[in-house]
C-alpha cells in the first residue's frame, strides 16, 4: 500500500514514559487515499507479480479469492463511494484481469462473503441486493445476464461448499 500522499498526524503514544508523538497517516475527505495493490508470488519464491487492477487507483479491495484452479484470482474492486462493485478475474501468471461482474447500487454495496466458485470453473454464484433483498445469482466469465437461484421478499445465502 502506498500511503506517501496521505497526511500525516501526531499522535500521542500513552505508553510511553515521556509522552511521544508518533506520526500516522489518516485518510480525510477530500484527501490522498492510499494507493493499493494485489500481489501474487510464487511459491517456489521468485518475484511478486502485480494483478492489474484498473486505470482508476481511488478504489477498495473488498475480497481477493483464489479459484478452485489455482491459477486465477477474483478481485473485488469497489469504488470509492461504495456504490459500484466490480469482480476481477486475474490471471496469477500474467497479472492481466479481465470484469467478469459488475453490481451497482444507488446508495452503497453491501459487501458480502457470497462468492463461490463451482468446481468445473466456468461458473459461479454472486449474491447481490440489486432487487432489494439479498438473492443468489448464477453467472458464468461471459457476462450474460445472470439467472436468479431463488426469488421473493425472502433473503438467501449459501451453505457449505459449492461445487
């Protein structure tokens, strides 16, 4: 995480005997936010490898999953007011990522846990509450449109293991 642009604040460090300061950088609005980045090494060591993430350095990294594979990451990418939600499907080799999803929201994505690959790796599940109640939804890499698992006024969420 680089953090260079952020500002810097003193803070008083109580445990210390003579009342220290200690600097620590604090994001505020309208400031610098941190510039992140996912990393995949290997491991049989070597160098690092940067996943591409996007032009746009202003953004959360909600969730990074590995897929059943072990040769492809899903990296949940949010935007900085929290209203759009962006998975990418990344290659730990090359680091190229390509948007296999994207979810908005007109006031905030609820970020969840709910992302399951199944095990032939050409599909998997994404809940979201795009209708106003938290469903689950089946997608594959193409970015058709999603078929629902369930409907209603009732929320869902998976159990277990996928697959």
């Amino acid at each position: 995480m680089d953090e260079r642009k952020v500002t810097q604040f003193s803070l008083l460090d109580f445990e210390s005997f003579a009342g220290e300061a200690e600097l620590q950088r604090y994001p505020v609005p309208g400031g610098a936010n941190p510039v992140v980045r996912v990393l995949v090494a290997p491991v049989g060591g070597g160098e690092a490898r940067a996943m591409d993430l996007g032009a746009e350095t202003d953004v959360y990294i909600a969730r990074v999953n590995w897929l059943p594979d072990s040769k492809r990451l899903a990296i949940q990418r949010l935007n900085r007011t929290q209203t759009i939600v962006d998975v990418l499907l990344s290659d730990a080799t090359t680091g190229k990522s390509s948007t296999i999803l994207s979810d908005q929201d007109d006031y905030w994505i609820n970020v969840s846990d709910d992302l399951h690959f199944l095990k032939a790796g050409k599909r998997f599940l994404w809940s979201s509450e795009r209708s106003g109640y938290r469903h689950l939804y089946l997608h594959d890499f193409s970015g058709r449109q999603p078929v629902a698992t369930d409907e209603g006024r009732l929320g869902s969420r998976p159990r277990g293991r996928c697959g």
